[in-house]
C-alpha cells in the first residue's frame, strides 16, 4: 500500500489525518482488504477502493516446497518482476526474504538474479508489500533482505520499508539487511543507528578471487568493505554476519578457510557456510568438504554454522531468486484481493503452519541464484536506475569462471 498516496487521497477527502493510521494498522496485521477496515465509514473505504491499490504489488504465481517453503512472483504496477520468499521453520518462527531491486546491476557470477537484466529500485511500498502479502496468510516476525538487488544501493526504500516492518509483527532487531559489500551503504546504515543485523556476502577471502567471483570487489575491495564492518561492530556492538557460498573447488579449501581466519575478527564476526544450490556452472561443495572447512574455522575461535537450504525444490533457496516461473498466460491477481483468507483483523492472529522442518541459522535463507539459470520474464523497457545503480562489469576472469 502506497501510503504516501493514501495520505494524500485522504487529505483530498477531507479525513482526519488519523485515518491513514487506522487503514495503516489493519493492512499490518493482516486485513485483505479495504471492506475488512470497520471502523472506516463505508463511503470513505469505497473511495480508498477506488483511488488507492490496496498492494503495490500484482501477485502472477506462487510455488508451494515440500519443506512449507513458498515463493511469490510479483509484477509491480509497470511490470518489474519481483520475487519473496516466506520460510517456515519448526520452532513457529516466519521469516521473509525481500526483495530490493527488480533484477540487480551488481552481475555476481554465482546468481541468477545478476543474469537478470536489471529493472530498477522499488519503493519503501513495493518492499513493504511482498511482508504484507505473507502477513496476509500468517503472522511473520522475521525479515532477511537477501532477496533480488542489493539493498545497500536502494538503502532510502530498505530503511523506509524497516521503518513499518515492526507494525507488521517484524521488529529491527529481528531484521537482517545483507550486502556483497556495497561499502557506502554499510556506512550509512552504521549510521542511522538502526538495529536490525548487517550480513555481509564474502565467498572469498582474497581479492583476486572475489573480484573474479563478485565484479563489485573490483570497486570496494575486501580491505575497504572488512573495514566498514568492523566500524559497524564497534559502533553498534552487534556482530556481523558473514555468508559464505561454499563452490567446490573454487572457495573450499583448506588454506582458503585458513586465509579467512586470518581475515576475519572472531569478536566481530560469524561465519554462516552456505550449501551451494546447484543449477549453474559451479558445483556445490560436499557435506564433508563443507564440514572440513567449519572445522578449520571453529578450531580457530571463528564462529560458524552451516545453512540448511529451504526450498531448493521450488528455486526458492540461496541463490535461485531470477523471477522465472511465471508465463506470460498466468492471470494476474492483485495483491490483497487475491482471496487468501485474511490474517485476521486487527488484535487476532491466525495459527502457525505446523509440521514444518526444522530451523536454520540466522539470518535468513534466500537469495539470489545460479548462473545457466534460464533468464526470467524481462520487463518491457528499462526506466533510469538511480545514479548509484550502475552496473558493474563483470571482469574477464568472472565471466571465465562463470562459463
Ligand atoms: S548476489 Fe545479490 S548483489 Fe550479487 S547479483 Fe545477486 S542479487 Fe545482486
């Protein structure tokens, strides 16, 4: 819901200003529509109906996991493909994987969503309503941006977007934000002294190889962006989080984790291995060689678990977010009218799906994808990204890696 516009639509209509309050709170906890807001007179709510979209968002598919995962394709209201990912764990936690950008310009070689062309930046309310789309089927109260784009390069509509979350049931401090490093993003979020978590996409721990993995080390290398998270620690006293995709041969081996040891403050950070997705023309490495590398970190005093992957099934894990699945054919459905039983008014909450596997790690699960993916619906024709967002070129050496 664009509140923005419902703000202005309500001022037009001459309402209190506390009404875009009240519309505001149903919407967060899980109302599916206008009719649903009963303490809204009804000629004020069929004028909502007919000048506000109650979502941003058009819903086109959703793909249902055998582990409870699920996955939604969006269009936004110019066509942008825009995937979510809700992931249900054992112990009743929700979690949320967002989505930033439609498609992202950073072209790292392990992600389809970087094969992707880019879209553009959404908006705090475009964010916001891929949270509201799952509040609509149950409570949530965890939010991972680690979904398409890089949010460190859209950070106004990220921190715009966190701003709301907790009237949806997802406080800060249970909000990770990750970046592959986008080093003024990471300083701007340090400062605004936010406290949701910052998770950083390291997958190696020298320059040479993470530029050919990750084009964007070319512009902020691992000094420079070790540097910004270790000031983001000092000022905010909460450790950083450092993913790490484990590619056989590529980044899994023993002197490769020695070298992030050495890399890595253990007071400052922790290291989460993440299972390869293998779709791409990288392999993913074994449990064993997986297990080998923890045990090279912890025998050091580095902290590290290894990921349980969610949603592999449905493209719906680490590294498989390229908003391929739907068809041109699939009748749209907006977002809130596409008659999902609502979450439950104001005050009520809807039950928790049961049988549903057991927890991972945090933060969050899902990101972007595989390089062979299929390229996904294009959107028609490119607007201008903002002047931060333009794409990196990936080197020589990547574009070997990744063929
Ligand atoms: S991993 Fe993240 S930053 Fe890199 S291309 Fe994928 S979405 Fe963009």
């Amino acid at each position: 819901m664009d509140l923005e516009l419902l703000e202005r639509t309500l001022a037009d209509a001459g309402e209190p200003s506390y009404r875009a309050g009240q519309a505001w709170d149903w919407a967060a906890r899980g109302a599916a529509g206008y009719a649903a807001m009963t303490n809204l007179p009804a000629a004020l709510r069929a004028r909502l109906e007919d000048q506000v979209p109650f979502s941003t968002l058009t819903v086109q598919r959703e793909a249902h996991a055998r582990d409870g995962t699920v996955k939604t394709l969006f269009h936004t209201a110019d066509g942008r493909p825009v995937e979510a990912v809700l992931m249900r764990y054992r112990d009743g936690r929700r979690s949320v994987c967002l989505s930033s950008q439609s498609g992202c310009p950073l072209t790292c070689t392990f992600c389809a969503t970087g094969a992707m062309r880019f879209g553009r930046n959404l908006s705090a309310w475009e964010i916001l309503d891929q949270a509201l789309h799952f509040r609509r089927v149950e409570p949530i109260d965890h939010v991972v941006f680690m979904g398409m784009g890089e949010p460190m390069m859209n950070l106004d509509a990220v921190l715009g977007a966190c701003a709301r979350l907790p009237g949806a049931g997802v406080t800060n401090r249970r909000t990770a934000i990750s970046t592959v490093g986008w080093v003024p993003g990471i300083e701007r979020l340090t400062a605004s002294g936010l406290p949701v978590r910052l998770a950083l996409s390291l997958h190696a721990a020298d320059d040479a190889l993470r530029s050919a993995i990750m084009p964007v080390n070319e512009r902020y290398p691992l000094a420079d962006v070790l540097a910004a998270c270790r000031r983001h620690f000092e000022a905010t006293n909460r450790m950083v989080f450092v993913e790490y995709v484990m590619l056989a041969g590529v980044n899994d081996r023993h002197e490769q984790a020695r070298q992030l040891v050495d890399v890595l403050d253990p007071r400052a950070f922790k290291v989460n291995l993440i299972p390869y997705n293998p779709t791409g023309a990288y392999h993913g490495s074994g449990r064993a060689a997986i297990d080998a590398f923890r045990a090279v970190l912890e025998e050091h005093g580095l902290r590290a678990t290894v990921r349980l992957t969610r949603g592999r099934d449905i493209d719906a894990a680490c590294g498989q977010l390229a908003g391929v699945t739907v068809p041109p054919s699939a009748a749209p459905t907006r977002a809130g009218e596409d008659g999902r039983a609502p979450g439950g008014p104001p005050g009520e909450a809807t039950s928790a799906t049961p049988g549903t596997p057991r927890p991972g790690g945090p933060p969050g699960e899902a990101t972007s994808a595989t390089p062979g993916t299929p390229r996904g619906a294009q959107p028609p024709p490119p607007v201008p990204a903002s002047p931060e967002a333009t794409p990196v070129k990936r080197s020589r050496s990547a574009r070997t890696l990744a063929t």
